[in-house]
C-alpha cells in the first residue's frame, strides 16, 4: 500500500468503500457509511483527504495498479490489451472550478479532457483495471507519473508517452495499444513502430501500397470479398442485437509522406518517412441475413503469429472503455456532478472511484463456488430490474455493493435486536389501523 500514515490507508479505504456503489445525479458529495458520526463528518474527511498534499496521484494509482499486475499475471495469456481513449468530463455550470478549459462539445462548452489506458485482458476480453488516467485543465496535465501539471501536448502526441508509461510499469507481458480511428495517422504509426510499441488502430479508408500498386483500402476490400477471402469467424453484439463478424488480411505498405496533426500548432507540414509495413485486417458485421452492417479497417504491427481472428476480436473488445467512462460518469460514479473545486482533488477522486470499478469488475467475473449467489444477492440489494435473460450489469452489481457495505457497516455498530427494534419503530403505521 502506498500511504506509510495509517490514518491516510483508513480514510482511503473508507473512500474506497464510499465509492463502492453508484451514485445519484442530486447527491452534493460522497456517500457517507452508516457508522460514520454524520454524512458532514464523512464529507469534510473526504475533503482533507482529496486536498492533502501529502496524497499524490501516483499514491492513489499504486493500489490499482498493483492489482493490475496481479491481474495481468492470472488473466491474460501472452498480451496486455491496453485500450486508450479520451472522454469529456464536462461541467457547464460548476463556475466554482476555475481551472476548466473549453471543450470540443457544442452543447457543454467547460470542463476536462480525461485521457485513459485500460488494462483488458487478451483471454476474455474482460476490463481490469485503468493504468493511468491524466486530466487536462487550465493549468496542464495532471497525471500519476507526474509531480506536477505539465504542458499539454496534441491528442495524438499525448499517445507515446502513455505508451511508455504502461509499458514501464513492468506488468510481465508484452503491451498491444487498441486505439479507434482519432489515432490514424502515418506519422504516429512510424513513431511508435520504431519505438518498438505494438498498435492496433483502426484506420480511414486511406491510400496504401498492396504489391506494386496503390489503393485504397476500399478497393482491396472489394478484391478480397471477390476472391472470398473473407470468413466468417464468430457471433458478436451489434447496437444490441446478434449478428456475425468476418475477417480477411492482407499486407501493405504506407509510403507517403505524413502529417504531424497538430492542428491548433497550424503545423500542415508534409514530412517524409520510411516505408512501413503493416498488417491490414479489415472486419466486417453482417446481419444474420447477410445485410452488411459495419466495416473495419484495422492497422496493426503484433506479429503474424497472433492469427487474424484474434486481432479483429481484439479491436471488438475495445468497448470495455466506454463501459469505464460509463460506470464513472451517469451509470455509476456521477463524475460530472462532483463538487470538488478543483482537478487536483477531481483526479485523487477518480483513482478512488477506479478502485470501486475494478473491485465490481472482479465479482463480476469471479468463477468462485459462491460468486454466482453473490452476484444474484447484490442485483437484490440494487433494487434494480434486470432484462430477461441479463442476470447482472455493472451499474447494478455497483448499487448492490454500496447496499452490502452499508449493512456490513450498521451490524458492526449495532445488534440485531436493535436493528429489528429500528424496524418497528419505522413501520409507518400502527397495527390498530387495520392497514398492518
């Protein structure tokens, strides 16, 4: 554990704990356990705590990434899939954060740009836990590998060194960074290729050399699908409903020169650059029917022993993130409703509520004798109605857990008979109505 002071290890659990459960939208701060002296008390604790100096953000990372190197060792075979994207944590009307920056969203113009690597695992595709998660405010970054903020670069320049940070944390096997088509660009693509970091970006319907001739994804697509390449390899989800993905591959090269993409540095330079050679894995989703759904066009450099198949389900599971994003902002941790002031204290707040999403992602995937009674009992605690045929989500096995902690929590200040006396004296009316 990061915090030598046991009182800082004590209140860090206790957040922990605080934020093991989804929040609600109205909510002013942070859940208050039922043991403590009042929700004002938990609250200032937490404010200390989030404003501590002696609290930096590589203190609440370690935790999580501890247990990511545990993970990384029993849940992934022979990769880490790292998945990084960028999220906008907006807050339109928090005029007390001073340190906001315009954003990229018409309708919320203030708030954060959050830049996040996701450890999933390579056997089931399952999310982990995050490895580093930066925010970029007015005054700079804040991330866990820094003391403190620093300059911010371009969205694509931002990449390499999240790259070599996760693959500094020594976490046992080979890293391959899933990134979605806002990374497409030839000079990045060189850059990370020399630098020895594995990609897999899908790509625009771009220029490419196949052979000796030059085309464009499209057209070797049409090629491919004509000399039935293409097969159908698995059944997988598409905007809720089954349908079939196929795979086909072939080799190309990326010869013309590139541009840095740093569009508000007015930079449009052409810069020329060694011939790249990489693998093209386009993925199609089809109906069931046939009916064409969506394409793929994937980029990658991991190396040909690691079959076609694999690198288009890979790409597939690059989904997890948006789950994260979705378990932190309106399905679970409400972050766009936090009231810390500034994104000093929003940053510690994240590691925080990271920690609870890793821990519901474990129960969620625990294969232990009793994990399927838990997983059943937390969906009862939740309140929460379940689709047919969905036995839990995460927002719900989230709730359920905040129910668990907090009943934990009231039986070790009080005996059941207290408890059932509590409960009498909360019956809303008296059994001489006639209504009990």
């Amino acid at each position: 554990m990061a915090f030598s002071d046991a009182r800082l290890r004590d209140r860090y659990m206790e957040l922990v704990n605080s934020h093991g459960g989804a929040a609600q939208a109205l909510a002013a701060g942070i859940h208050a356990l039922p043991g403590a002296t009042s929700s004002l008390t938990a609250t200032q604790g937490a404010y200390r705590f989030l404003n501590n100096p002696n609290v930096t953000l590589a203190d609440l990372a370690e935790p999580v990434i501890d247990l990511a190197r545990e993970l990384a060792a029993t849940e992934c075979n022979q990769y880490l899939l790292i998945v990084q994207d960028w999220s906008q944590v907006m807050y339109p009307d928090h005029d007390s954060k001073r340190d906001r920056i315009p954003l990229s969203s018409r309708d919320v113009p203030e708030g954060y740009e959050m830049h996040t690597a996701l450890l999933v695992g390579d056997r089931a595709g399952d999310p982990l836990a995050p490895l580093e998660i930066s925010l970029r405010a007015a005054d700079g970054v804040h991330e866990s590998r820094s003391d403190q903020p620093r300059p911010a670069l371009s969205p694509l320049d931002e990449l390499a060194p999240m790259m070599r940070h996760v693959e500094g944390l020594n976490l046992g096997k080979p890293a391959v960074h899933i990134i979605d088509a806002e990374a497409d660009s030839v000079f990045h693509y060189r850059d990370w290729d020399a630098a020895g970091h594995l990609f897999l970006v899908r790509a625009d319907d771009r220029l490419a050399e196949q052979g000796e001739d030059e085309k464009r994804f499209s057209t070797i697509r049409t090629e491919l699908r004509e000399r039935g390449a293409f097969r159908e390899v698995r059944e997988v989800r598409y905007r809720g409903r089954a349908a079939r993905q196929w795979v086909a591959e072939t080799g190309i090269v990326l010869t013309r020169a590139a541009q840095r993409n740093r569009p508000k540095a007015g930079d449009r330079r052409r810069i020329p650059g060694e011939p790249l050679a990489l693998r093209l894995v386009i993925a199609e989703v089809r109906a069931k029917a046939g009916t064409l759904l969506a394409t793929w066009y994937l980029l990658t450099n991991v190396p040909p022993e690691v079959p076609t198949a694999t690198i288009a389900l890979w790409y597939y599971w690059r989904w997890n993130i948006e789950e994260l994003f979705k378990l932190l902002k309106s399905a679970g941790q409400q972050l766009e409703t936090w009231q810390q002031e500034t994104v000093g204290a929003i940053a510690r707040r994240l590691w925080v509520a990271c920690m609870a999403c890793a821990t519901v992602w474990q129960i969620a995937r625990s294969q232990h004798p009793r994990a399927a009674a838990a997983r059943t009992a937390l969906i009862r605690l939740s309140g929460r109605q379940m689709k047919r045929g969905v036995p839990h989500t995460m927002p719900a096995l989230l709730a359920g857990l905040w129910t668990l902690l907090a009943m934990l929590d009231i039986l070790e200040h009080h005996t059941l008979d207290e408890l059932k006396e509590f409960a009498r004296l909360a019956q809303p009316l008296s059994t001489s109505s006639g209504f009990v």
